[in-house]
C-alpha cells in the first residue's frame, strides 16, 4: 500500500488548518498532536506547513484590513495550449479576433470597479495580471489596462506582478513598458528545461527563449522574477529534472514554484492520456525529493502551499522564495482572508465575511460569455461586497 504523508487531509488549502490552530493558541506541539490524531498527518508534512504558516502570519496581519483588497485580472488567452492546460485559455490562434472586443469589455469592467471601491473608501495592497499569458496582448493593448488599474485603484500597490508564462510572448517593447509602468515582479515559466518536453507539452518556445526572456527581465530591472517548474512531465526522469532545475537555479530567480502534475478533466491530457508517458507516482516522488534538496541547499524557503485533486504522487505545489522575497498575492490568494476582486476571463472573486466565511464570484471561462454577462457580474460583486461591509458594521 502507498504510503500516505497528507493522511486524510484533503482540500487544496491545507495551511488553513494550521492558522486556524494559530489563531486558537496552539503550540507547535498541540498543534502536530491534533493534526496526526485527526488526519493523520506526518510530521514531515506538519513541519513544512508549520514553517509556511508563520512565514505567512505577518503578510496576513498586514492584509486582513477588511479595507483593503486585491485585484486579479484574467487575461485569457496564449499563444498555444498546453497539454495539462485547465485555465480559462484560449489559442491566440483560434480566437484572436475576439481580442479587441475582451479588452474593451475589461476596461469598462475596471472603470465600474474602481468606482465601487472608491465609494466604499477601500485600498488596494497587491495587483496581479494573469491568465493566459497577459504578455500575448499587444504592448497598446496592456499599457491601456494598466493605465486603467492605476486610475480605477489609486494608491501605492504593494506588489503588482504580470504572469509572462510564455517566454516566446517577451520582447524588448513589453518589458520596457511593464518596468515603466511599475510591474515589480514578472513569472517566466519554463516548466521544463528540455526542448523536446516543450515540443512534447504543447510549447511553442525553446530554452533559449526561457534564457533570453530572463536576461531582458534583468536588463529592465524588474524587481523579482519567478520561475515555474513541473515535476512529472512526461518522459522524464530524476535525471532530466535535476537538470531543470540546476539550469533554473543558475539564473537565480528570486522566486521558484515546484508544480507536481495533476491531470485536469479539461486538459488535453484527459481526452488523449495514451499519448504521453508519464513518469510513475515512485519517480515523481523522487524528483521531489530532490528538488526541495536542491532548493534548501540555495537557500530558498517554502512561503505557500496547494495540493490538488488526482496530484501525481499525491504530493503538492510549493512556492519557495529567497527570504525575504516572498509573493504577497499568492499567500493571500490561498489563505483567504483578504477579499480579492477577480476581473476579467475566468477570474474569481473572493469577498471575505467578517466570520471568515468566503463569497464565491466566478467569471465566465469563456470570453463570449464573460462579454456577455460581465454586467450582471458588476452587480453581484457590488451587492456581495456591500452585504460584508454592513456585517462589518
Ligand atoms: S501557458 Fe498556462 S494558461 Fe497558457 S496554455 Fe499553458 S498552462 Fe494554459
């Protein structure tokens, strides 16, 4: 039988337990005797969500203001899908033309927002472009979004990242736009350093481009840079990986998250799986292994954490960061205790109640249909956020 390190814990956020034992005055001994008593969680795994948990009790402190909020903005779109791909992405290939209708519906959605949070007198803390690939949008059709998201939510944000996945999507005019415009941090995310994994993935890009990608976010000065690596790609190996993440380590991002594989029922992967040789749950445990190994040897820390459901190996996404360094965005984004107002394509909107308690708001994954009800939307976020402020009293 497989050795279970999670117990019975399931969920994507198992680091709510853990602050939830904070905040009722656990030790760090209670707290473990709880948690291998009640779903019995090894200690390992304790030790890793102990030591998130208070990396992440003072960014919660800072950002649990109920005035204050987050901004996500789904940018739809990628160059091309790749193969484990669930995100609300669509080929710029396929449906391109609907670029242009998208943003103006999104900047009508930012123009109503932002008058909403004003008459509510809120603040925003962290901004964060996502997607897709934001960085596939003409450079015209960013700096009006962003000039946009500095008008609508004034104020100095505290973070303000932009998800540049796709390498390929990076050139000399973006990042010179995005440094301009404030970006403080940018994600480049090679997955794997291997180009025959990219062919295999669906990516339309080489290691060169990872590298030169990362030497134009140096040249601009773009504070912290984050790179992505997936852990059981397939065909390959302990090996392979090391590799990766040598070839990473080298160009010493300040942040790097460790993906695990996880088959997604939207993803191309779950119609065709006969076509990818996936490494067995034994292998992927072991890349792991070795990927925290390398990570503590230079000297990155473990600052958030997610599992998800059908993960390989049953193990779990790590963000680790050099000290210091860590991404506000995604430890509010898991903790939830921070309302974040999701605008765009598949975006969600998290609007927190004064007991803790969560209000869901999802935009439509499909961009016809985001179009179509992004006014109904407005007003359900309106309503909801209103509903918490007078609970708030
Ligand atoms: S880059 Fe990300 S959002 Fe785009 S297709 Fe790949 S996994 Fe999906």
């Amino acid at each position: 039988m497989q050795p279970k390190p999670w117990g019975v814990l399931v969920g994507v956020r198992p680091s709510k337990q853990i602050h939830r034992l904070i905040d009722r005055g656990f030790s760090r001994n209670e707290a473990l005797e709880f948690m291998q008593r009640e779903f019995g969680l090894q200690e390992e795994k304790f030790a890793l969500l102990w030591q998130i948990c208070l990396r992440e009790k003072p960014v919660l402190e800072e950002s649990s203001n109920p005035q204050l909020f987050s901004i996500y903005v789904g940018i739809p779109f990628c160059p091309t899908r790749c193969f484990y791909c669930s995100f609300p992405s669509h080929s710029l290939a396929e449906l391109g033309k609907l670029r242009t209708p998208f943003v103006e519906t999104l900047l009508q959605e930012i123009h109503a927002t932002g008058l909403l949070t004003e008459s509510l007198g809120m603040k925003p803390y962290t901004v964060y472009l996502g997607g897709g690939t934001p960085t596939c949008l003409l450079p015209g059709e960013l700096e009006r979004i962003i000039t946009a998201l500095k008008e609508a939510f004034p104020g100095s944000w505290r973070e303000f990242t932009v998800e540049a996945g796709r390498p390929d999507t990076i050139t000399v005019e973006q990042i010179s736009l995005l440094s301009n415009l404030g970006v403080d941090r940018i994600s480049v995310n090679p997955q794997s350093m291997h180009d025959q994994t990219l062919q295999a993935i669906g990516r339309c890009h080489t290691v060169d481009d990872i590298e030169e990608a990362v030497s134009l976010v140096r040249r601009y000065g773009i504070r912290t840079l984050n790179m992505d690596l997936i852990i059981g790609l397939p065909g390959e190996n302990t090996a392979l990986f090391s590799e990766s993440m040598q070839k990473v380590l080298a160009l010493a991002p300040e942040n790097i998250t460790l993906h695990v594989f996880s088959p997604k029922r939207a993803s191309r992967y779950r119609r065709e799986p006969e076509k990818y040789s996936l490494p067995p749950a034994e292998e992927a445990a072991k890349m792991h292994k070795t990927a925290l190994k390398l990570l503590k040897q230079h000297h990155y820390e473990p600052y958030y954490l997610y599992r998800q459901r059908n993960i390989l190996a049953g193990l779990e996404n790590i963000g680790f960061a050099q000290p210091g360094r860590e991404c506000l965005y995604n430890i509010v984004m898991i903790e939830e205790r921070h309302h974040i107002l999701g605008l765009g394509g598949g975006a969600t909107s998290k609007i927190i109640n004064p007991d803790l308690t969560l209000t869901n708001i999802a935009t439509p994954k499909d961009v016809r249909m985001y179009m179509q009800r992004m006014p109904e939307l407005l007003t359900r976020r309106e309503k909801s956020l209103r509903r918490t402020k007078e609970l708030a009293g």
